[in-house]
C-alpha cells in the first residue's frame, strides 16, 4: 500500500470511526447516567435516517429537514422517557434488555407500516455535493469531510457541556447520587428526561446525517446497534471520551481490516475488543 | 427472587405422558413444532441454570448452542450418516471447551458489563462462521444424511426418521431436566445460589467463586450444546443466524416470559414463546409488533413471568390474601 | 399452594397441546371441483419485500388473465413470508407442505432461503418452482424432476456481461461482491467469460454479506487502477454503491459495470450517479416485445405501478405451471406427466420466448441494457439463447 492509499484509508477509517462516536455517545450517556442498558438504540438512528428521507422528499432541502427532524426526535426521546423509561430505572438490567428488545421489533414494524419497506436514497445539498481530487483516480466527497467536521464539533460540545456548565454538573452529580441531588431541590426527574431525549436526538441526528450516504433501509438500525455496544464496553461505561477513542480505534480496525485480512474482517473489531478486555475489563475509561 | 417452586410429580408426569402420545395422533407438521419447542426447552433451561440460578444474565448463550450445530455439520461425513456415538460427544464437547474459554474472558466481569461482553463475543462466534470458510459462510451448511446409532451392524435408531428423532428429543429433555434438578440439590449448586443471592459473602466465606461460576458457565454452555445437536439433526441444515444475538435474546425471553429460577418455567416459556410466534405469524405479517408488544407487557406487568400468572389470576379471583 | 401453581401450569400446557392437535391440517377435501393449491413463500417484509409482492402480482396477474384459473384449474393460495430468513428456511417451507399440503411450492428470493427450500422439496419430492434466487446449485447439484427455475442463474447474467467487457478491450478488471453464494456464483460466471475472451482479473474483492461500508473498498480500487470494474450488488447495497462509487469520482476514470441487478428496482434512489451504466439481464425496458408491450399495459393497470424483472418471472412461473396443469387436464397426481409437460413447454415470456435446459432453467436472450433516466434501456443482445451448463446436474 503507497503512502497516499494509507492516508486516503486513514481518512476513511477517521469518518466511520467519527459517525460511530456520534450514534454511540447518546448510548452511552443514557447507560452512564441512567444506568439504563437501551438495545432500541439503533431504531433511534433508523428513525433519524427515515426522518431525514421524509422530511427532505416534504421540505426539498436537508438542513430544513434536519433541524425539524431534531426537534421531532428530541419530543419523542422527552416522551419516551416519560411514558416509558423512567419506569425502568428500579427495574433490573435484565428486564432493561428485554424491554428495549421488545421495543426493538416494535419500532421496526411500526417503521415498516408506516413508511413501508422500499430502499430510499436521500440528496446530498448542491453545497456539499463537490469531491476533492485527492489521486489521480480517487476524489473524496465533501460531503463525508462536512460529516466528520460536525461529528468534532459535536464531540467539543458535549464536552463542554459535560464539564463546563451547571447543567453537566447536575448531570454528574445525578448520576452518581440521585437522592442527594433531589434533596438539594434540583428536579431530578427533568434531568434524567432531558438526558436520554439528548441520547435519543443524537442517535437520530447521526441517522439523519448518515442518510445521504448510506441508503435507507429496513434493519439498518440493528447493525449499527452492536457495533455501538463494542464501542461502549471498550470504550468504558458512561464515557464519552472513552467512546470517541473506542470508536476511531474501531473505525482503524474495520477499514485496515477489511484490505488486509478481507476473510476476517468481521472479526476484527471483536478481535479488538478481546484484547481490551483482557487489558481492562470495564473498558479503557471509566468516568464520563 | 421467588424460591424453586416445588415440583408437583403428577403435574410432571402427566405432561410426559401428554408428550410421548403425541406423535401417535398428531400430525406430522405439529409433531414437528413440538419438537422444535422441546428443544427450545433444553436450551431454555440451560440458560435457566445460568441466569435464574446463578445470577448471570448471559447475552450470548445462543454461541454454544451454534457452535455445537456446526460441529454436528463439520464432523459428520459428506456421503454417509455420522454415528450417534461420536457426533453428539463431539458437539456437546465442542460447545463446553467453548464456553470454558469464553467463560475464561466474561466471568471477570459483572452485572451490566457481563451482559454487554457476552453478547460482544457471542457476535464474534457469529462473524467466525458467518464470514470465514469455515461454514457455508450466510448461506449455511448442509449434511445430506442425519446421525444414526448403530451397535455392530444393526442401525438402532436413525435420526433422520421422525419418530425416532422426536423420541430422542424428548429423552434428552427429561435426561436433561432431571440432571438440572439434580445438580441443583448438589453442593455446586448450592454454592450458584449462595452466589446468587451474595457473592461478596460467598468470598469471604472462602468459596472459590470464579470457578464455581465457571463451572456452572460451561455446563450451561454444554447443555445448550445438547440443544444445539438436535437443532441441526431436525432439518440437517445450519445457518450463521443461529449464533446470532437475536436467538440469544429469544432464549433470554423464553427463559422470563416462562418466569426465571423456575426450570418448568423455562420449558413453559419456550412453549409459550414458540407458540406465539406461530399463532402471530398466521394472523399478520407485522407480527414481530406483537411479539414485542407480548414482550413489552410482560416485562411490564408480569415480573414473575407466566408461571407467576396462576398465582396473580388466583390473587385476584380470591382477593387479598398474603403478601409475597 | 405450589401444587395449585403446578397443577395449574400443567392444564394450561396441555390445554395448549390439544388444541395444537385439533388446530386442523387444511382440510383435504373441497367443495365441488378440486381446486389447486400453490403455496406462495416469499419475502413480504424487510429489504426484499418489494420483489416479493412483484413476484406474487406477476403470478396473480397470469391467473386472472386466465380468467381466475391456471391451466383450467382454480386456485387456491397459501402464503407464507419466509423474511429473507434462511435458518427459518426448512420450517416455512414444512408449513406449505405438510401443513397445507400445497400441490406446488413457489419461491423464493433470496438465494440463502432458497437453497434450503430446495433441499426440503427434493427430499419431500414437493414440486418446486424459483421465481427469482439464482443460486447455480439450484438448477446445477441439486437438480431434480420436481424442481423448475424461471428466472436466472447467477452465473447467465455475469457470463454475458464477461464477453462484453471483452468485446469493449477491457484488459484488466477488478471485481468487487458480497461474500455468499449469489456474490461468488456472479464473479465467478463474469471471470470464466472475461478470461476465455483474454481478459485478466487482476484482483476478487469481497465484503462481508450484508456489509455496506464501501470506502475502504473504493480506495484500494483506486490504487489498483484498472480498466474497469464488474461489480455485484442488489437492493438497498446496490443503491448505496453507485452513488459511493460516484461520489469518489471513480465513475468518470474506471468504467463501472454489473449484473442487472445493480440498476434493477434502484434508479429511483440513485439518480444521477446511475447514468449511464451498463449492466446484463434477462429483461429490459424498450424491448420491442408484443408480449412484453401487452404484459406490462395490463399490469400497470391492474397494480398502478410499472413491471420489474420480478413480476416478469412470477408471471413466468404461473405460465409454466399452467402448461403443466392444462396437459395433466388439473390432475396434480399425475407428477410424471405433469413434469414432462413443463419440461418441453416452451414460454412465451414479456422478456421472450424461452424453453428450460435439462436442469430445468430458462434457456435465455441476455440482453446489454443502459440507464437512461429511469429507465434500463435496452441497447443490444449481449448473448443469445444462452443456457446455464448446470455443472454438478446428474438428471
């Protein structure tokens, strides 16, 4: 492999790697803070990419579509949790995962009558739609650059909410002694309810910007879903830094492996994962 | 959690019983069915062991059960029946070293962190097969002729025919419940309650605890394998999808819907999880909405899985009555 | 009390046994003339739905067209939706023939499934007719009287498509596929063409089924820089790597070729990306067909949308049939004669008129198409009556 392959590669394995942190932050703060384990996750992200394909065909434009889009998703995480979550939280880890997995076939069926099971292709917007030249044959879709620059961004924001502000504050504070926090007259509940609709809305946020370059499709949440829950458990936790390094290390480890070992290349995010977990068991971080 | 409920022998009994007739008037595509449900229960009550009597919620039992399967598939021969002698040692084998080696890795880890790893290595079992040359890679795997025992050269029972197989299944269904049962009033299984209910206590008390619970992971993992051979004998087919979570999250379901810590509730949850998804599929094609919907309740309402429901139905009629 | 709860466990498994015991296999006598029963397994749910209902409107449509009968019997259905599901594969198919003792089983899609519902009918000797998967093995090691195929092998298509990539001087390809059977069959038919006409294939490049992470892929192609690249991909994959393909401005500087199925039922989702595009298929828009002329009015106003190659061979599976129901004048007992009758009919297809080799496969025109809009237009014959060579059929 020449060095401008290698570094096209690398760029590569930077994007998936980028997306994948997106769609498994709100996995693993919900899990961190909540202590909920939530399998539907990956329907969340399928709801976005469906969302993102609706409202573009309604609108015309994705920007439009995506803001809705995060407004819809962040009201439905807000009611979800309400209806539903919030019942969990005294609820063992066991009938966590079976309800999310009930919840699971749920949202797919309700996807497939109201949406139908056709594949759909969304627009990439005229702005983005230029590549760069990068070799004589390979050009690289601004697009995919737009993705991994908002994926950053929106890696600095969490953090900085996460540890610069009140609300992060009450946030970790939460998670670590919910009564106590209630006693000090913060509204634990909101809190908890404005956590997971933030985990529902990034999911499907990442499905929405995801979906000009993947298609649409029945089942594309499930396996988004697994590779989400490597990320977290080599990542640690509850950790969004731990799931922004475990996610470019899996997007390292898929894009080289699928060139240099192609019969295996399954294999090698769980291969890494195994290694971890012989290193550290609950991951490489462990705090948020 | 609720204590084992006491066994009633004639409850028991009768049920054999009802089981061994069948096939003498039922048809042949529900002899068929009830056959698979059987299965579903050795496989159920394996994981019963792990997570209603030990405490281990294991996300990825369906690896032992596949990986047995496969062994059946790669051990028996292309253009002759394999011999029962070697064939189900060799699957049963298989799927114990595997979880001996897996239980290795996740036993080191616990609660959540458990559930999450064994459902990760659970899907590198399933990418193993579904992408390397080892099986038929998605598409499966084939054996043209079923296992059959043979003493010197009279065939004793040939698992390609119906009746013999159904009747195999159901030997190692009660073989199976009866060791369970047994193993259960034994010293380690005495000791995976004690885990259970307090590891920290059972440490202090000087238990060996890891390999307790490894003990019971890889007889889990084996009896899963029992499954796991008469799966691929039923239809001499295998398919990656076997190993994949969505069956390790079925059998979790059986083991609930059925009510976890009881083994009858394991066997009636696999019943009842099998019969739902034939009486949904019939009704509408959106059925898996009504799997997850049953799914949904009963986590909801019904903590204590359906062998809880008599007890619940009788509070109700009855009214009042004590707590607990 | 816990003798209650058991007792109670008890009556309500075995109440639940008995009634599976009642639960009637469909009743084997009619009311008034015997009606055939075809047992339709197709997928109705999930990415392959679409082709699904296709396949079952083609079917219904040559039905109607014969006044509601097949051959001069009425029918009845039975539908099973196998979910693209092979590990469920052995039971669907068990449901349809030994629960409502179908006269003849037709499906499926997905190769996977298929595989199994062939092993399952050879064994149970059920006929069985393919309206679409096109596994070799299906017409090739597995062959059998009671087995019929009326769509394609994977090995027709690419095969064509390997002699036109030579025909355009394309010395070295690069071949990229999803790692199953179908993947396999297509890059190996495309190769065994492409290097007898003295082309190389420099290098196979799969990915794991049904992975749609292209990039790295792309990238090596990239660098590999050949003359062109044949490619197999269908359904929501097939859309996903035209538009990757195009967006990493390898359409313009490597010419991208496929089976049909890479343009087939996906325009709609890949816009521009697809123009242009060559592809090889049994069935394309503008043929200057009579029948195809008529199939495709009548169908469009009876389902308000227009044909596929799907629809085309579920109504090619129902004609096939009905060759065999008229000589046998309805009487399914007689499979000997009713399979002689299917094995010389000759169809006339939307796509041409076509027999079936000895392995029971269509004996087709593969036609070279180009996209122009939304539209596979076609632009040539790409291989004449062209039969699969059923390696491993021992009939």
């Amino acid at each position: 492999m020449d060095l401008t392959t290698f570094l096209i590669q690398l760029l590569n394995a930077l994007q998936y790697g980028l997306l994948l942190f997106l769609v498994a932050s709100g996995l693993t703060l919900i899990f961190g803070i909540m202590g909920i384990i939530n399998l539907a996750h990956g329907s969340f992200y399928m709801m976005g990419a469906y969302m993102a394909f609706a409202l573009t065909s309604a609108t015309g434009n994705l920007f439009v579509a995506i803001l809705l889009g995060i407004v819809l998703s962040a009201l439905i995480g807000f009611l979800l949790e309400w209806g539903l979550f919030s019942r969990l939280y005294k609820r063992d880890h066991l009938d966590q995962v079976l309800l999310t997995y009930g919840l699971i076939l749920m949202f797919e069926e309700i996807r497939s009558m109201i949406v139908g099971d056709d594949v759909h292709g969304v627009r990439i917007p005229e702005i983005l739609s230029a590549s760069i030249q990068l070799s004589e044959t390979l050009s690289y879709p601004v697009y995919r650059l737009f993705m991994s620059a908002v994926c950053i961004v929106l890696a600095v924001l969490m953090y900085w909410l996460i540890r610069h502000t009140r609300l992060g504050m009450m946030i970790r504070a939460g998670s670590s002694n919910r009564e106590m926090v209630q006693s000090l007259g913060i509204n634990i509940d909101l809190i908890y309810r404005l956590v997971f609709a933030l985990g529902v809305t990034l999911a499907a946020f990442a499905g929405m910007l995801a979906a000009p370059v993947s298609s649409v499709y029945p089942g594309m949440g499930n396996q988004v879903l697994i590779i989400c829950f490597v990320v977290v458990v080599i990542g640690g936790v509850g950790s969004v830094w731990g799931a922004l390094v475990a996610a470019l290390l899996i997007g390292l480890a898929d894009t080289f492996g699928k060139v240099i070992i192609p019969d295996f290349a399954g294999l090698t995010v769980y291969l890494l994962m195994a290694v971890v977990l012989l290193w550290r068991p609950e991951g490489i971080f462990r705090r948020i | 959690m609720s204590s084992a409920i006491k066994t009633s022998r004639s409850a028991l009994l009768a049920t054999l019983l009802v089981l061994s007739i069948f096939p003498l008037f039922g048809s042949d595509y529900y002899s068929e069915l009830l056959t698979k449900i059987m299965i579903m229960a050795i496989f159920a009550m394996s994981l019963d062991l792990l997570v209603g009597f030990t405490g281990l919620v294991s996300f990825g039992h369906a690896a032992f059960f596949g990986i047995a399967a496969y062994a059946v598939v790669l051990v028996s021969p292309q253009y002759d029946p394999a011999s029962l002698w070697l064939v189900l040692p060799a699957a049963v084998l298989a799927a114990a070293v595997a979880a001996f080696v897996i239980g290795l890795f996740v036993l080191r880890t616990k609660g959540i962190y458990f559930i999450m790893v064994t459902l990760a290595f659970a899907q590198m079992i399933y990418f193993v097969f579904h992408d390397s040359p080892l099986g038929g890679g998605s598409d499966g795997v084939f054996i043209n002729f079923k296992p059959e025992l043979r003493i010197g050269e009279t065939q004793l029972l040939d698992l390609g025919n119906a009746a013999h197989f159904y009747y195999i299944v159901l030997l190692l269904l009660v073989a199976t419940y009866v060791f369970l049962r047994i193993l259960l009033r034994s010293p380690l299984g005495h000791a995976l309650a004690g885990i259970k209910s307090n590891e920290h206590r059972m440490l202090s008390l000087g238990f060996p605890v890891f390999l307790y619970k490894l003990a019971g992971f890889v007889i889990a993992g084996a009896l899963a394998g029992v499954a796991g051979f008469l799966s691929a004998c039923q239809f001499g087919f295998v398919t990656p999808e076997i190993l994949s979570w969505h069956q390790s999250g079925n059998v979790l379901l059986m083991v609930i819907l059925g009510g976890i810590g009881t083994l009858n509730g394991a066997a009636i949850g696999a019943f009842a999880f099998v019969v739902l998804q034939e009486v949904f599929s019939a009704l509408t094609k959106h059925w898996q909405f009504l799997m997850g919907t049953v799914i949904v309740l009963v986590v909801m309402l019904l903590p204590g899985g359906l062998a809880s429901l008599t007890q619940r139905v009788r509070r109700l009629l009855v009214g009042g009555g004590s707590n607990g | 009390m816990s003798h209650e709860v058991n007792r109670r466990q008890f009556l309500i498994s075995s109440a639940a046994v008995a009634a599976g015991l009642a639960l009637p296999s469909a009743p084997l006598f009619a009311q008034g003339a015997k009606k055939v029963r075809v047992g339709l397994m197709l997928p109705y749910t999930g990415t392959y739905a679409a082709l699904g209902n296709a396949i079952t409107n083609g079917f219904k449509l040559a039905v109607e067209q014969g006044g509601g009968k097949l051959g001069g019997s009425e029918v009845e259905y039975f539908t099973v939706d196998d979910e693209s599901d092979a590990a469920k594969a052995p039971e669907n198919a068990n449901k349809l023939i030994k629960r409502d003792n179908v006269d003849v089983l037709v499906g499926t899609v997905h190769s996977g499934v298929a595989l199994a519902m062939t092993r399952v009918a050879r064994e149970a000797k059920a006929l069985l007719i393919v309206p679409n998967a096109g596994a070799d093995e299906i017409t090739g090691p597995l062959c059998a009287p009671n087995i019929f195929r009326t769509s394609f092998s994977a090995w027709q298509p690419a095969y064509a498509m390997g002699n036109v990539m030579a025909e355009r001087k394309h010395k070295n390809v690069v071949t990229l596929s999803w790692k199953y059977s179908f993947g396999e069959q297509s890059v190996a038919g495309f190769k065994e063409a492409f290097e007898k006409a003295g082309g190389k294939v420099v290098k196979e490049l799969y990915l794991p089924f049904p992975n749609v992470e292209f990039q790295p892929y792309l990238t090596e192609i990239a660098a590999l820089k050949p003359d062109a690249v044949f490619v197999f991909f269908a359904g929501g994959g097939a859309v996903k790597f035209v538009k990757d393909y195009a967006a990493a401005g390898l359409k313009s500087t490597i010419p991208l070729y496929g089976s049909g199925f890479l343009t087939d039922g996906t325009l709609e989702a890949q816009g521009d990306a697809a123009e242009g595009l060559l592809t090889t298929l049994h069935y394309a828009d503008g043929l200057d067909i009579p029948k195809d002329k008529e199939f495709r009015a009548a169908y469009a106003s009876a389902f308000k949308m227009q044909p596929d190659v799907y629809a085309v061979q579920g109504y090619d599976a129902a004609q096939l049939f009905a060759t065999g129901l008229a000589a046998v004048k309805g009487d399914v007992g007689k499979r000997d004669e009713l399979v002689k009758a299917m094995e010389s009919a000759t169809i006339d297809s939307p796509r041409g008129k076509f027999t079936l080799s000895k392995a029971h496969n269509p004996v087709q025109d593969i036609y070279l198409r180009k996209v122009e809009g939304k539209e596979n237009k076609v632009v040539s014959v790409a291989a004449k009556a062209l039969a699969d060579p059923a390696r491993g059929c021992r009939m």
